[in-house]
C-alpha cells in the first residue's frame, strides 16, 4: 500500500480515535518486499553484501535482513540471481547461477543466526540449486572424479556434467535451520516442471526448454534425489526449490505463512476492533497465497473484522466455495483508479457497506480525503459501540 494512504489511514484513525492503539505491521508474501517487511515489523536490521549476479561474471550489490529477535534472517534469493537484474538480450538460463544466493545465505550464517528465511521468487536460474550449493561450501562432483572450483559457479548449462554433490559435511549454512517461503507446487521436471513451466519467461527458448528439462531429470536420478524431485514446490525458481531439498533438509512452506508466523501476526491481532490491510490489485492470484487475504483468513479464525484497501479489483476476487477464503467478498466491480474494498464478512454487512461507499469517490481520479478516512473510521467506531463484534455476519 503507497506511503500516502498509510499515513491517511493512521490519521483518519487518530483523528476519530484520539486514545486508540495502533498497530502497523508489515507484512508480505515472500516475494518482493518480504525482507523490508519483517525487518520492519520486527525491529530488526538490513545488511548488505557485494555478490556474484545471475551471470557469474558480474557482482551486484545485494540486501537481506536480520530480525529483531537476532537470530532469524531472512533473504530473498532474487536480490542476487533475480530476473529484474538482467536486461532483457541478457536472459537465458543456460548462462545464470544462483552462486549470489549461496553467498547471501553464507553471510547470514556467519553472523551466527539459526534460522534463515527464504523468498525463491522472481528467479532468472534454472540450475536446481547447484550454484548455491557451491557457494554454500559443499563439494561439487564432475564426471571424471574432478571436483568444481570454487571460483567458477555453475550455471544450467552445466547441470549433465555433475554426477556428485556431497552434503552433510558440516557447513555453515548446512547448520542452520531453513525455511523456503514457496507458493507454487511445480515438480523439477516434466510437463509442469521449472523448464517448461518458468523457463520462458527467463528467456529459454524451446530447444533450451527441452534440454534443461531433460538435465534436471538426469540431474536428480544421478544423485538418487528422485524423491525430492518430485516434491511440490521442487521446481520453484528454477529448481532451487529442489536443492534447498535436496542439499540443505530445508523445508518449504506458503510464504504469506512464513511471514505472518515470523511478524507474531495472531498474537498481535488479539483483542484487536480492527485490521486495515490492502494491495495495488486484488483479483483471482491473490487467493493463492497473496498477504491481504492470508491477513483476511487468519482475522476470520479470530473474530477480527478486517478491510482491504485495493487500489483494483479484477475478476475472481469473490472467494470460491470450499477454498477456505470464504472470508473475503467483492463489494464492488472493478474500477481502474479508486481504492476499492474486499471485506471479511465478521462484521455486520451495513456496517461495512458504509466503508464502501465511503472508499469509492465520484471521479476516476479523485484520491480519498481525510475528511472521508475519518468518517470512515467514525462509522466504524459507531457500530462497535452498538454491536457484538463476535457475532458473524447475516448471510
């Protein structure tokens, strides 16, 4: 949500509810913006390390944070081998690592935390992990016996020349406890596997598509790790997903889950009267995973009335039956420009229908007022003062 509607939103609340208490709490989905979020809500800090980018021979300057509690870190692999790093002639993914994820976990494990965090979204690899896995430390295997130089990541292109990766060797990242924030429940390989399924959109073409899928495969039957191939989520951002398996006995959860746990979201939610949450777009993606509905669910478990503040709202937003998001509703189409409401459905309808009406100006262009976050926020107060906000919504 922009900074200005943040601050429109805490002064709207002030100005109708001068004694209450407010809570800000970031929050995402494990993909971009995950790591600004929990540092945020948590109090914790940004660190930074020049590493190797998604083309080995280049560094780029990469983020990650350490939690508030000093002992958790978090990192999104995209901020060393993400597709936005490269220009678009520069993306194929027989020529790209994820060497500078392995460095960045490295880092985090050397600053003696013992658990890190991982975002595997928005990759422009398709190297099942290996690069990492390098970088890490652990002895990688070529055919002839010969083992890897550390100095020279690997890349998809080298995936059928590699017949070993030894692990379990006692590194520092192999000590540490880590949990993959994966939202997708793609195989390694075959027709919904990270070649066919990603590899377009890092700039494979389909002969590329058909050999890197084939080395994957080849890949994990040599290294006995069909099983973990084959688990979902295996083929996320790349194949790291495998070898975050595979190497590391890391353990690959939604990420909305992961960041809610991680910011002590339930915690903080109770004996709350309100969440205010939102998104640039809702539409029929943000039920797989996305954090305003996440928010949503987790406020329904809670008897927490909740709002979300959409800047759109696309097709499927409504909540599909038996999908556990029946919490979530569409008060009205979409419109391109003003902020638009998805509601739980914990509080009384009429009392929510005012937050609509009150969300949605007569222009196109027109940005909410203080003056409308206010009579917002009163409306609101109004009900719970009259009302049993336990009790569920008429249906």
């Amino acid at each position: 949500m922009p900074r200005a509607w943040r601050r429109r939103r805490r002064g709207g609340v002030r100005a109708v509810a001068p004694d209450a208490t407010i809570d800000r709490c970031p929050v995402a989905d494990g993909g971009e913006g995950t790591v600004a979020a929990l540092v945020a809500s948590t109090g914790g800090r940004f660190e930074s390390r020049l590493v190797t980018g998604p083309l080995p021979e280049r560094k780029v300057r990469a983020q990650f944070g350490l939690l508030g509690d000093g002992r958790t870190a978090v990192i999104e692999m995209a901020a060393a081998s993400g597709l936005a790093l490269l220009a678009e002639e520069d993306r194929n993914p027989l020529n790209t690592t994820t060497f500078g994820t392995g460095e960045l976990l490295n880092a985090a494990a050397a600053l003696g935390v013992s658990e890190i965090l991982l975002g595997i979204g928005g990759s422009a690899t398709v190297d099942a992990g290996v690069g990492c896995a390098q970088a890490c430390g652990l002895p990688v295997i070529l055919e002839g016996g010969e083992p890897v130089s550390a100095t020279e990541p690997l890349c998809g292109r080298d995936l059928d020349g590699i017949v070993l990766i030894k692990h379990g060797r006692g590194s520092a990242v192999e000590r540490v406890k880590i949990t993959v924030a994966c939202d997708v429940t793609n195989p390694l390989y075959g027709p919904s596997g990270a070649a066919p399924v990603f590899g377009p959109q890092k700039g494979a073409t389909p002969a590329q598509i058909r050999q890197l899928d084939d080395s994957l495969r080849r890949l994990a039957e040599r290294l006995g790790k069909t099983r973990e191939a084959n688990t979902p989520g295996a083929g996320a951002a790349g194949g790291l997903g495998f070898g975050m398996l595979a190497f590391f006995n890391a353990t690959l959860r939604s990420g909305v889950d992961i960041v809610l746990e991680a910011v002590k979201l339930r915690d903080r939610l109770a004996g709350a009267d309100l969440c205010i949450t939102g998104e640039g777009r809702l539409d029929a993606q943000s039920l797989h995973g996305k954090a305003p509905v996440g928010v949503a669910r987790m406020c329904r478990e809670l008897g927490v009335p909740c709002v979300a503040i959409a800047g759109s709202v696309g097709d499927g937003a409504e909540a599909p039956p038996g999908r556990g998001a029946s919490a979530s509703s569409v008060t009205q189409p979409m419109r391109t420009d003003p902020p638009q409401v998805i509601k739980t459905e914990v509080a009384p309808k009429s009392a929510l229908a005012d937050f609509q009406g009150i969300l949605a100006p007569s222009s196109a262009n027109e940005p909410v007022t203080r003056e409308q976050s206010e009579k917002l926020l009163q409306g609101f107060v109004q009900w719970r003062q009259n009302s049993d906000p336990t009790q569920p919504a008429e249906k």
